[in-house]
C-alpha cells in the first residue's frame, strides 16, 4: 500500500470511511482480550436491570474502531500521536457503525509535521453516537 | 472549573483530585496483542503477523493504539462513598509518545483529574476523569489516557 505523505494532505479532506457490524460475539470476545467484563456488555438481563435496551458496546471498542480508521489511513507512513473519543449515544450490536473523519488542520510543530483530524461513528440510523478527534504525524517526501 | 452539586461539593472535589492508585504491571504478550486484534477486528499486519510487520518501517509487531485498555488498572476511589451502582464510559483521550512492543513490561498508575457532577436523561450523574499513565521498563510513558467515567 502506498505510503501516506504529509505533503499529499489537505485541510478539508475525507478520511475513507470504514464499517462496522458488532455482535453480542464481537463483545465477547472484546471483553475477554480487553478485560473488562461489566455485563452491560453482554448479559442481557443484566444489561435490561440496567434500563438499557440490552446489551450495548464497549466505548473502548468504539474508540479501536476510530483508531482503526486513521492506521488504516495513515498506514506506514505515520504515527498516531493523539485519540479522543466522547461517546454520546449508545450502540447496540447487530446495527452497523460507520467510522468517518476528515483533516481540520495541517501544520509543523518542533519539527513534526502533524496532521489535526475530526472523526465520528455514526449508526445505522444516520445518528453521530461517538464523536472525536485526532493527530497523526507523517513523513515528508522532502525527508 | 469543577461543577459540584447536591452531592459533590468544592471540598470533596478538593479531596479526591490527585488519589493514586497503587501501580499495576502488564507484560506485553504477542499472543495478546494479536487477541486484542482479532477482537476488535482490525487485520493490519503491524498487530496481527510477524513476518509481516518485520518488513514494516515498525520493524516487528507493535500494539494497536487502544491495546492499553487490556493493561491492569485499579481505579483509585475518592476518600468518601460514592452512593451510585451504575457506571458508564463517557470518553478517553489518548496521548501517544512510544510505540508498545511484544516483551514490553508496563506499568500503569492511575490519578484521579477532575470530579464534578450534572444532571441529566440519567439522573444525577458524577464524572471522575481519571489519569493514566503508562510507563515501558525503559523508564519511559509510552502513553496517557484520561479516561472519563459516569457514575449514576
């Protein structure tokens, strides 16, 4: 895969999207190599004492799925130096999540040249459940 | 900066803010990392195949951004009762310095950064934003997390 350069960035545009279709499996298997084993999570009785609608993501797991999104984008070529995610709604599994970003600010700072994205999740229902931010650095063509 | 409430006041904040919790250790596994990957269902070779990442300007496997979330955390607990069963994750902001590799032996501490409290479709709500630093047996933080929770 081509290497993603600083110099081929431009404020404005989009990160390709990726997607997303969580089961109650997926949380699972994310509780077991995450360790976080809160119920809400999977046992949906539990979940349904709660007043949830059942058993509902992990945040974390939303927040891999944003990281996902920028290494998938930057690829070799660049390092994730900042992730931040606020989770505003709740996502259930068997609705499909789509992660989405693009570049807000293109600058150098002590000799890095960093890139300042937003990204999101939406759900299927069109709604923007998680919303975030990140900076990724990249190489130059000129280094 | 903190809003407190009926439950939280400046005093309690005052209190909580800057508890530590005692240290905890994670040795990185590769089988973990490689755990971590499939769960979250990610296929980049730079957390899922050796040789692959090998080729790679990493050099070997690294771990994906939120791997941290499998190292050992003890949330450390305000000096008074916090009478709420229920708990939500609002958010985390990550700041990334090193990369974690396989063999890697972190350690983590967490600090509580904030407490205020609000209102809302929950009831009341209180957020403590919790510090997480992550330290490699290098000496050096490889990452921080604030990671913020909602208790209700």
């Amino acid at each position: 895969m081509a290497k993603l350069y600083w110099e081929d960035i431009q404020e404005e545009q989009e990160i390709p999207s990726i997607t997303k279709d969580p089961t109650t499996r997926q949380l699972v298997r994310y509780a077991g190599a995450s360790g976080d084993f809160y119920e809400i999570h999977y046992d949906k009785d539990y979940a349904m004492g709660n007043d949830l609608p059942g058993p509902i993501l992990h945040g974390a797991l939303k927040s891999a799925f944003l990281g996902q999104l920028l290494t998938d984008w930057i690829r070799e070529g660049g390092t994730l130096r900042r992730l931040t995610c606020q989770y505003r709604g709740m996502d259930v599994p068997g609705d499909k999540l789509t992660a989405s970003g693009k570049v807000t600010r293109k600058y150098q700072e002590s000799g890095r040249r960093l890139v300042d994205c937003e990204i999101w999740l939406d759900n299927g229902q069109g709604e923007r459940t998680t919303l975030g931010s990140a900076t990724v650095e990249l190489a130059s063509r000129e280094a | 900066m903190a809003e407190t409430g009926p439950f939280l006041t400046e005093e309690m904040c005052n209190q909580a803010i800057g508890v530590e919790s005692p240290p905890q250790v994670l040795e990185v596994e590769k089988g973990a990392i490689i755990r971590f990957a499939q769960a979250i269902g990610d296929p980049n070779p730079l957390w899922n195949d050796e040789g692959e990442a090998r080729q790679s300007a990493a050099g070997g496997m690294v771990a994906p951004p939120t791997f941290l979330r499998s190292a050992p955390v003890i949330r450390p607990d305000p000096p008074f009762p916090m009478p709420f069963e229920r708990m939500l994750d609002a958010g985390s902001d990550w700041e990334y310095f090193e990369p974690v590799r396989p063999g890697d032996i972190i350690t983590t501490v967490a600090r509580i950064e904030n407490m205020s409290e609000r209102s809302g479709r929950l009831g009341l709500m209180v957020f403590t934003v919790l510090k997480i630093t992550y330290t490699n047996q290098f000496g050096r933080v490889v990452a921080t997390q604030l990671s913020t929770l909602i208790r209700y």
